[in-house]
C-alpha cells in the first residue's frame, strides 16, 4: 500500500510541477503582451488563451486598466489639442488690435502740439505694444508648431548666401538697436541640408534673442561644415543653465520683467527638429554661444 501511495505522491508532484512551469510560462506570455501593448501606446489588448480562471480574471482587469489609460490619453491629447488652439486663437486675435493701437500712438507721437511729458508717455506705451505684440507672435507661432506633425522637404542651401541676405535684410534693425556685429565667414562657401524659410525662422528667434539681451555687439560665426553660432555678452552667464536653455518655461532670472515670455530659444529648438538640425549653447564668464548644426555638408566649393 505505501507503495502505491508513494507512486501517488509522486504522479501528484509531477503534476504540480507541470502545472506551476505551465503557469509560469503564461505569466511570461502576459509580460510579452504588456510590453507589447505599451509600445503601441495601449492601442492593443492583453489576448491570450489561458488555462487558469485566475489568470483570466487578472488578465480581464489589466485589460479594463488598459482600456481607462487609452481613454485618458485621448482625452488628454484632445485637451491639449484644445488648448493650443485656444492659445493660437488668442494671440492671433491680440495681434491685429495691438497693431492698430501702435500705429494710433505713433501718430499722437508726431503731433507737434504734444509736449515732451506727453510723448515719454506715447514712447512708454509704443514700448509696452511693441513688448505685448512680440509675445503674442510667440505664442502664435508655439502652438503652430506644436500643433503640426509635418516636416518640410529639406533640399540643399547656400547657407553663405543665406545668412549674407539674412543679415542685409535685418541691418536696419540691427543698427536700431545699437549693435556691432562680427560677421566671420570660411573662404570657401557653404552648403548643407536644410529649408530656407525655417532657417531664415530660426535665425530670426536668435537675432531676437540677441536684441533683447546684448549689451552693444554680437558675433555670427560659420564654419566649414555648416554650424552657424551667434555669440553675445551677457550680464550673468555664470547663471545660465545651458542644459535647460532651450526649455520652454526655462529662464536665468525668474524674476526678470522685461516682457518677454521666454519663447525665443524653445522655438529655435522646434524649429531646428523640424529640418533635422541641432542646437546647443555654451556660456562662459561674459558671453553667451547658441550653436545651429546643420544636416551633414553635402559639398563646398
């Protein structure tokens, strides 16, 4: 008798132990369906065959989880669709009124019958305009880019001839606002992959950039294979977090208030992931170096 009950025991253990490696193998399978299912951003289901009513039941409520998260992911896409269209709405409704006050307070300040009390007033508020309009145009041209997911064809450029036109186009505001460029070039022109509107948007951010914070002259650097840099002195670069200067809520003094909202460098980054370029910067004791790397050089001659 103890024979045959030994004979049991062991027929029952070999059982057991198929059953636990077969459990084990199944628990593995959902593992491989979750991550699955994780990389396709929960557009799938847990869906295996399983043997086990508890299995089963795990497997149903990790699907009803599965289910929630895909609901409030769209939700939150849709809510932040949303928002950056508000956003978009706004300041393209803000800028046309901001327009029509500047060009109202730019002829009250020609009227030679104002005193010169009243017209530091006039200057003051075309000031503030100016500072309300450029913010607006930020937030316009944010929630454009994040709000689109197409990427323009990037074709071949003269980048030498580009920034040569880029800079005799923005002469006038650059003399406006008392700066003395350096312009450095190579000897050899230089091309590289790119488009010619984002960069000329791009380029635009970092002159902005420059206007608002140097103090008398910037240098525009480029070289041989396609990095364009723009290096201005700054007050206290010591303070600046170059990892984090392209962030969008990223700024060295967060108590600064000179109108800005900050947006400058976080488009240049937007716009530089669009044509498939690179942008860092370097700061050292006095000066700040923003750095565009463009898409490998195709030629130069």
């Amino acid at each position: 008798m103890w024979r045959i009950a030994a004979i049991a025991a062991i027929i029952c253990c070999m059982m057991l132990v198929v059953y636990l490696l077969a459990l084990k193998r199944q628990m593995r399978n959902i593992t491989d369906e979750l991550d699955r299912t994780a990389k396709r951003s929960y557009n799938r289901l847990v869906r295996i065959p399983l043997f086990d009513n508890d299995l089963n039941s795990l497997t149903s409520a990790i699907n009803r989880e599965i289910d929630d998260r895909k609901r409030m992911k769209i939700k939150s896409e849709e809510t932040e669709k949303a928002l950056r269209q508000a956003i978009s709405d706004i300041a393209h409704d803000l800028r046309t009124p901001l327009s029509v006050i500047k060009g109202e307070l730019q002829i009250m300040n020609g009227n030679p019958a104002s005193t010169p009390e009243q017209k530091h007033y006039i200057d003051v508020c075309i000031r503030k305009t100016d500072e309300l309009k450029n913010m607006a145009d930020g937030f316009f041209e944010l929630a454009l880019l994040e709000s689109r997911d197409e990427c323009p064809e990037l074709k071949r450029i003269n980048v030498t001839n580009l920034l040569m036109q880029f800079i005799a186009e923005n002469e006038g505001l650059i003399r406006l606002n008392s700066l003395e460029p350096e312009i450095i070039f190579p000897d050899s022109t230089v091309f590289a992959m790119g488009d010619e509107e984002y960069l000329k948007r791009i380029l635009g951010n970092l002159l902005g950039n420059v206007i608002k914070y140097s103090s008398g002259s910037f240098t525009l650097r480029l070289t041989d294979n396609g990095e364009i840099s723009i290096a201005n002195p700054v007050g206290n670069a010591e303070a600046i977090d170059t990892e984090r200067i392209f962030e969008r809520t990223y700024r060295a003094d967060p108590s600064r208030k000179s109108g800005s909202a900050g947006l400058g460098l976080y488009i240049v980054r937007l716009l530089c992931d669009k044509i498939s370029a690179e942008a860092s910067a370097s700061a050292d004791t006095n000066s700040l170096t923003v750095t565009i790397k463009l898409r490998p050089v195709i030629f130069s001659q």
